[in-house]
C-alpha cells in the first residue's frame, strides 16, 4: 500500500458514516458531530496511552537524532479534491478552494515525540465571547467606552502543546530560623521618660529532610505563547485527558511544539527547584530565617507529550491592540485592558478633597 493511499485511508475516518460529510468535534455538544445530517458520537474517555515515559530514555534516543528540514508536499483537500502545496509540518490546513479545514495526519509525524494524550475544548466560541463581553466590563479604572466592545478580532480556539514531568525527590536542608522576642524599657523621649517596647531575634540551628514527589509539572512547549502568561489560566483538569484523537482536532487550530522535550525538562526542574526551597523554608519555619542550604537528588523523571484547548483572541480600543486568553476546558481567563488615566486622576483628587475637608474640620473645632 503506498503512503498517499494510507494517507487517504486515515483520513476516511473523518468522514460521517452516516451521510458521508466530515466530522467535527463541536465543543458546544462536548461531541464529534456531523453539520449536515445530525450524527454525533461520543468521546472516548478512555486514557490507556496516556502513561508516563522515562526521561533518561528519551534524552539518550533523541541525542543523536537531527530535527528534520521542514518541507513543503502535495496535499488533497478532502472536501473539495483540490491539491496544494503545504508545509509538511502544518497540523490544520485551510482549503483557499473551498474554504473547509482539513487535518494533516502527517503534521505530528515531523517530530520525533507523538501526542499521547488531549483534553478537547469545553469551552465553545459563544462562551468564550460571554466569558470575555462579562470580563471587558468588569473593573472601575478602565474606560467607560470599553463597557461597549462587543467585538472580538481574531479570536481562535487553539490546541497548544504542552509537557508534564514526574519526579521523585529527596532533600537534605538546614538553616537558621530566627524568632522574635520583646524586652520593654525605659527611655527618655524630648525629656520626657517613656516606656518603649524593643524586638530582638533569637536564633536557632536546624536541619531536615523533605522528600516529596511531584506530579505533572505542566510545562508549555508552545512558541507563541510563554509559561507566565499560560500560568494565568492554569490549572488545566489533567484527570480528563483522554487518548491523543486526530478527529478531536478537526475544525480547530493546533500547534507543534517548539520547546523540546530536554529543554522542558530543565524549565520543569527550575520550578521543582523553586517548590523545593518553598517547602524546606515551611519547614524551617521562624519569623525569619537565613543561611538556607538545600541538597536535593531527583530520581524517576519521567513525562508526557499531551495538548490542550486555549482560546486567544485580540481586541482593539483606540488603535491599540489588547490580548485575552481564556482556557478551553475550565474557562479560566487573563487579559489585558487599557487604562483611564483621567479616572485615576480623579480618584486622587477626590481622596485629596477628602483629607483636605477633614484637615479643614478639625481645624475649625468641629472635630476635638
């Protein structure tokens, strides 16, 4: 069998077994629907792919492999036939013929870790917009003209890939942990002799061992989008990510990952590093500490290659764009909105009057 007749093979199973049209997984429904003739089918909730890989292994295997020169190839639109030219590492592919989105099987199989696992969008278009028309409002230092934007541009619900690591770790730690203590005294004050409470520190040596394991440290592996920002909508429901399913995909926009499974690694050992020294200074305790030392040995390391739903979107306001974000599965959201600086001026100035009428007040023997 030749590679464009298994190429056409999968892609039959996009195809509605009961009219024929292709299938979309419609967030609306939380289903895999046909458009045309009503068919729908549930999604498989079943996880069995979704299991952990060893790190050492898969940094060892990938070592020596060279990430491949994108190329473009011949692609034939499943709706319409029309064939084009694509980069062969285009997930999600628009037909310019008639206007239909198409999913290249071959998209993932440019990179040398698959997809094991997705959580399809939960959040559909029209929820996404009321999530952002209650959000827009919201807040009393903003333009009173934002209230009224309704309209979204560019707004696109976007698989993202992301990495979760698995790691075991044990910490030896010691510090000293200082506790606040009070001595009252006698002083005199412009002449005057006053009682004055004085704070002292006493210090004291200690040391422990923390071991802990962490589970899906959840790393961003996209290239448009940074950890700071995605970690505004987090957390994604991780125990709802099902089997990697390209039907899932259909209709949507998806992103390869740009950040590789090492340098993921590292990212996910720098914040197991920072939750470390978090933990081991509780357990330190004191009002305050110093001379922190943490030795830790991780062990057992191991990830997954999973993607999930995001909704980005943009909005202008006074020739300025502005950015939202919102997660497809929980509908957590983050953006950005412009600010009324004569609002805030006239906070200031209010609070001004007000200390300024007290001042006044008290002055003229209203307030003893």
């Amino acid at each position: 069998m030749s590679e464009e007749t298994e190429y056409l093979k999968k892609a039959s199973a996009f195809s509605c077994p009961s009219c024929g049209s292709k299938l979309k997984y419609s967030a609306e429904h939380k289903k895999i629907a046909c458009a045309y003739c009503g068919y729908t089918e549930s999604v498989n909730p079943a996880n069995d792919q979704v299991i952990e890989q060893r790190l050492d292994k898969v940094l060892e295997s990938t070592a020596e492999v060279i990430i491949e020169n994108f190329d473009k190839k011949v692609f034939d639109c499943e709706s319409c036939g029309a064939k084009f030219m694509v980069e062969a590492d285009k997930v999600n592919i628009n037909c310019g013929f008639c206007g239909s989105t198409n999913v290249n099987l071959e998209g993932y199989e440019h990179r040398y870790i698959q997809p094991q696992g997705i959580i399809p969008f939960q959040i559909s278009r029209h929820d996404a917009e009321q999530r952002f028309n209650k959000w827009i409002r919201q807040g009393i230092f903003h333009p009173n003209k934002l209230k009224s934007l309704a309209a979204l541009e560019n707004l696109h619900g976007i698989y993202l890939p992301f990495w979760t690591f698995d790691v075991h770790t044990e910490s030896d730690w010691s510090g000293e942990a200082g506790t606040y203590y009070y001595e009252t005294r006698r002083v005199r004050i412009n002449g005057r002799m006053q009682t004055q409470r004085v704070r002292h520190i006493r210090w004291h040596r200690r040391s422990g061992h923390l071991k802990h394991f962490f589970d899906d440290v959840l790393v961003v592996a996209s290239g448009g989008l940074d950890q700071r920002h995605m970690n505004r909508v987090l957390p994604f429901l991780l125990d709802e990510v099902v089997n990697f399913d390209q039907r899932l995909m259909v209709g949507w926009e998806a992103e390869i990952y740009n950040i590789n499974v090492d340098e993921g690694a590292q990212r996910a050992d720098n914040v197991v590093d920072y939750k470390l020294r978090s933990m081991c200074s509780s357990q330190l305790g004191g009002d305050e500490q110093r001379n922190l030392h943490i030795q830790s040995h991780k062990y057992g390391q191991t990830f997954k290659h999973i993607i999930l739903p995001v909704w980005i979107c943009s909005y202008k306001y006074n020739n300025e764009i502005y950015h939202f974000t919102i997660n497809g599965q929980t509908g957590k959201v983050y953006g950005k909105k412009p600010t009324s600086y004569w609002k805030i001026a006239g906070m200031i100035l209010l609070f001004v009057l007000f200390i300024a009428s007290l001042y006044f007040l008290k002055e003229s023997g209203v307030f003893q």
